[in-house]
C-alpha cells in the first residue's frame, strides 16, 4: 500500500479479494487484478465484470453557450445531441495532436458532463478553461464522483434485478439522468471500454461502496466477477478502443488513429480543424493497423515496425489475445504499409521478428436480433 496515491471510494473493498494486486496508475493506486487477469477477461466476455473506474474525470460545464463551446473545443458535432443522449469525441490542439479522447452526456440545453481520463483530468481543466467563452462555467466533479462499469452479457440481467428503470430500453449512447440502482441514485449510461453490451454507473462518491456490494451480491449467480486494469486493457485492445497515450496522444492525430468518423470536418470551426482538413487532403501519413505475428514472439508498446532495413512505426499496444490465443498488436505505421497482408517485422529483444498486417478490430461481440 502506498499511502502517497490517490485511492477510489471502493478501495477499502479491495482487501476483500484475497488475490487483488494494485499499482500505480497515473497516481492511483488501483486493482490491475483480482482474481487473474485471464478469468476477469473471460468472465466479461462470457457473463459478467464490474469495473472500479471511479478514476475518471468528471466536468461540468454549464451556461447558455455551453454547446458553441464545446462545439468549438471538441471535434464531433454536439448540436445532434439531444437530452439524455451521449457522445465520444476529441479535444485537439492546433496541430491536430489530441489533447484527449472524451464522452459527452448531453443533460439539458445548457448543462454538459464531460467525461475525461484520469490521468489527463489537471490538463484537461486547465486547456477547458483556457478557451471559455460567453456564459460558460465549468466544475470538477472528479473528486466527489465515483463510476462503475457493468460490462458483459450478462449485464442488463443483472441491472434488471436492482432496478426498477428501464435500463433494457436503452441504446448505446443513451442515459438515464437519475435511476435507482440497488437503491442508490445514479446516472445510468449504456456506455463502456470493452466491446460487450453494459452500462457505466455515475453516482455520488459516498455512495459507490453500497451501489458496488449490492451489484456484486445481483450478480453473484449470474457469473459476475471484480475486474481490474488488465482485463479492462486486453478487452478494449482486442476491439481497438483507443488508450491515450498509446493510440492517441499530442503527437498523434485522430485521423491517424483511425478516428475520423468522430471528426467532422464539415461543422464550424474548432480547435484543430484546419490543420486536420490540411492532413486529410493531403493524405493522412501514418496508420493504426492490427498486425500478427508470424513467428514466435508477443508485440509490446513502443516495439519498433520495420518493411525491410526502414523502420516505418511502432507497435502501440500487444499482447496474446486473451479470446483469439494469437499474438496480435496495434501498430502506427506509415499508410503506404496499412493494407492488410503486407507482411512487416517487430523488434523484440533485439531480434525482428515476422508480422503480416491484418484487419482490426480483433473481436467483434454477436449481436443477437
């Protein structure tokens, strides 16, 4: 235990697993695993996982120009949304780099929350504020927010038995304001970072252990299990949810990463626009792409991409496929090189070793009809 780490709501729960083990995340000092990072990634896959990602930035923004605000801060368009709807996007620097990828829930005309990663939470303030605007306030709620993940299957099973909301009537990138869950008041979004169907549980930060125990006792029959950093990571990574950081970052444009749906160059100026329209009519330069490994070896971030004697990118993130049993990577590579079948090596302990581009994302879950 490291006394010197901030530490989520639900951190006293932890001791309660026998087989937890905590790091530092980014100052925090949270659950890579629980149980096994394995099992956790299966149980998601297959029945259930709750995740503490009580980590994550919260802002509020407010004001009778709040939207042309964050139209202006953000790349996607948030005119479309309506109430109770909710929106990912980008916050993008002049250049193009990404200041962070984000959701926007949509609560009233003139009232938005901004979801924001937890490591990003002191720089993205700092850049909000600097670029405010007519009758705009902005407020951190990281501090007095807590968020859970439900996320698998199973999930709006287990929802169902704590609630008397209508979490099934939800689409993807809807949200219920207030819903009583385990008879705690919550902000219920159909939302998640691992490729399966679930929700994300916003709730007051003193409220998050009874909301955490109460969903971990509905789901107790139902497969559900504690889920840590790791399977969160190897779950998004399989259906290419980008990581900040990795897949994005200041040096990194949305365009490069594969994110250009997210981006539309057709709305009124925002921050980043010009320079991302300059690189799209110009040809976007570097790729995200999935790659496999043809000889034995597991692709790790930063390991070098070579087409011959160039090097022409690295690997952003890799790892064996936890459902797929391949060794397979995200790589930013030069676009010349994206096509799928383009056979390329990885430097892996001073060996390069054989890859071949392929299709990404890894892991597409079945939707049922």
């Amino acid at each position: 235990m490291n006394p010197s780490l901030k530490r989520t709501p639900l951190f006293p729960l932890y001791s309660e697993f026998p087989g937890v083990r905590c790091i530092d995340f980014g100052g925090w000092e949270l659950p890579v695993q629980f149980t096994g990072i394995g099992r956790e990634h299966e149980a998601v896959r297959q029945q259930a996982g709750l995740f503490d990602v009580s980590h994550m930035g919260e802002f509020l923004v407010t004001g009778t120009f709040a939207e042309a605000f964050l139209q202006r801060v953000t790349t996607n368009d948030v005119s479309r949304l309506a109430d109770g709807q909710a929106q990912y996007t980008l916050m993008c620097y002049e250049d193009g780099g990404v200041v962070d990828d984000l959701l926007v829930y949509r609560l009233s005309a003139d009232q938005f929350m901004l979801v924001v990663n937890a490591s990003n939470i002191d720089k993205d303030f700092r850049w909000l504020e600097s670029h405010l605007l007519g009758d705009v306030s902005l407020e951190n709620k990281s501090d007095t927010t807590a968020l859970l993940a439900l996320q698998g299957p199973n999930a709006q099973a287990i929802a169902a038995r704590v609630t008397d909301a209508d979490l099934n009537a939800l689409s993807p990138f809807h949200f219920i304001p207030e819903a009583k869950i385990c008879g705690v008041t919550v902000l219920a979004s159909r939302t998640g970072y691992t490729g399966e169907d679930g929700f994300e549980f916003y709730v007051a930060a003193d409220d998050a252990p009874a909301l955490w125990k109460g969903l971990m006792e509905a789901g107790e029959p139902l497969g559900l299990t504690p889920a840590g950093l790791g399977a969160r990571d190897t779950l998004r990574f399989e259906a290419k949810l980008p990581l900040y950081g990795q897949e994005l970052s200041d040096k990194i444009t949305p365009l490069e990463a594969g994110l250009g749906f997210f981006v539309k160059l057709t709305k009124e100026d925002f921050i980043g626009r010009d320079a991302l329209l300059r690189q799209k009519e110009a040809g976007v330069p570097r790729k995200l792409v999935g790659i496999e490994m043809i000889d034995r070896g597991i692709p790790r971030s930063h390991y070098p991409v070579y087409a011959g004697d160039r090097q022409i990118g690295e690997v952003t993130t890799g790892t064996q496929s936890p459902t797929l049993k391949r060794n397979l990577g995200l790589a930013l590579i030069q676009a010349e090189y994206g096509e799928p079948g383009t056979e390329v090596e990885v430097e892996i302990r001073g060996s390069r070793l054989k890859a071949v581009v392929i299709k990404a994302p890894f892991y597409r879950r079945n939707v049922q009809s």
